[in-house]
C-alpha cells in the first residue's frame, strides 16, 4: 500500500532535506511501484533493463549521466553499449519517471511520477545532488511576462545551480 511521502522520505517531500543524509529507501520504493501501475496504465511496460535504471536513480538524490547509467548496468550483466542506457532513459524520460537535467547533461529521478508539475531543480555544482522544488510560481511568473508580449510558453524548465548546505559548509 503506498504511504504518505512527507512520512517516508522527507527529501522527497521537502526538497531542502534533499541535501542532508537520509534514507529514501521506502520512498524509493513508493516511486518504483506507482511507476509499474502507470506504465500499465499507459500500455507501456517495465523491462528489467528500463526498471533497473529507474531504481540506479532512485538510489539517491543525484543525477547521473548515461555513460554511469551504462557502467552500473555493464557491471550488473545488462549489456555495455550505450543503445541500451539511452533507450531506457528515453523510455523513463517519456513517461515522466525521470527529468533531464540539461546543465548536466545527466538524468535524475522523478520524487512526484504520475502528477502534473514543473519542478525548479536545484543543483549543487560540487557534489551534483539535485532537489525537485515546486516550480508553479516560477512557471506562473515566466507565464505572466510571456503573456506581455503575446508568447504561449508551452514549457519551462528551470535549472538553479548553485551549492548545497554541506558544500557552501565545506567552502566556508
């Protein structure tokens, strides 16, 4: 049965924990099953290859590139070449189980699949731990300045970088 997010995990919930150590394991967990339910919804499936990279990017609040997604998959017996990560991504990426972080160039797993939202994604520059923020004001914002000059924005994405807690500590 799923559980409450904010119980579970409180880096999924509140994206400032995303940046402090806990574990997520049951929310991991919670975002794995609800994905299977919503493939089979949208007539779409789980392969062990596209579900094993879901769970590579639900082990943490961090993105991580293809080629990483391919050497943890190499590692496990999946296959070593690059089709293999990239297609599955691609997959995730369609059904909104995972963001593309562009400054990146990396992916990251989605802590909300199945909802509609536009997160704001704050990204630490050293460590690379990515938070999902709720984005609505910012979309509502970019929406309101568009609409002053007669453009429809279809999609935003808002990449903050900048340092988390434990790095803007380290630095001090």
């Amino acid at each position: 049965m799923p559980h409450d997010h904010a119980e579970a995990c409180p880096g999924c919930a509140d994206p400032s924990a995303a940046f402090a150590p806990h574990d997520h394991t049951h929310c991991a967990a919670d975002v794995l099953a609800r994905a299977e339910v919503l493939a089979g919804a949208a007539g779409a499936r789980l392969t062990p290859v596209r579900r094993r990279v879901l769970e590579i990017l639900l082990e943490s609040h961090r993105a991580m590139g293809a080629y990483d997604v391919l050497n943890r998959l190499s590692a496990e017996g999946f296959g070593n070449q690059p089709p293999v990560a990239y297609r599955a991504l691609e997959f995730l990426e369609e059904q909104g189980f995972v963001h593309r972080i562009r400054r990146l160039n990396a992916f990251a797993a989605c802590m909300h699949p199945g909802e509609s939202h536009a997160p704001v994604f704050l990204i630490c520059r050293t460590c690379q731990s990515v938070a999902e923020a709720a984005g609505a004001p910012v979309r509502a914002a970019v929406e309101a300045a568009a609409a002053g000059m007669g453009f429809a924005v279809e999609r935003t994405t808002v990449e903050a970088l900048g340092l988390c807690p434990a790095c803007a500590g380290a630095a001090a």
